[in-house]
C-alpha cells in the first residue's frame, strides 16, 4: 500500500502499526537498523527504521488512528502478555 512512496510508512507512534509485534520490535531498534521478517496472510514485511523522536508530536491524523484502534490494540497486547481470549456468546471454549 505504500509502494507509491516507495515503502515510506512515514512517522509512526505507538497504537498505529496494526502489528503489535511489529510495533515492539521498531520501538526497540535504533535509528539505521532493519527489522526482522513480519508476516501475515497476505503479506511479509520488513521495516528499516530509519529516524527516532521520542519528541515528535503526534499528526491529527495519528491521533484518530490510536481512537479507532484503541480496543484492538487493548486486546492484543492482553493476548500477548496473558494469554486472554475474547469470547463469542453461544461458541464452547478450546
């Protein structure tokens, strides 16, 4: 989807990627250091990080998308961390 910027995702902040694993492994490299290999059904991605500012204010932009993806991201990084599982009315447990 970025490939018209030539695989630029600009500025991103936490609650933005969509990837929560992904996310951990940015904020955790340094500036000039590439990622490990993400992959998902569809797709397989690597990032480079290539500037960080823990400064940097957030777009409007941005924002809106920590709003829309607040409870997603909520509930995945209670899966990751605790094992949580989010359960449908009517459907048994594993």
């Amino acid at each position: 989807s970025t490939a018209e910027q030539g695989g630029d995702i600009g500025w991103i902040a936490r609650g933005t990627l969509g990837d929560l694993r992904a996310e951990q492994e940015l904020f955790g490299l340094e500036a000039g250091k590439m990622s490990t290999q993400h992959s998902a059904l569809s797709a397989t991605t690597l990032y480079m990080v290539l500037e960080k500012d823990a400064a940097r204010a957030l777009t409007d932009d941005q924002k809106e998308q920590i709003k829309a993806r607040a409870y997603d991201y909520w509930l995945a990084k209670l899966k990751q961390e605790r094992g949580v599982r989010k359960l449908v009315p009517g459907h048994e447990l594993d």
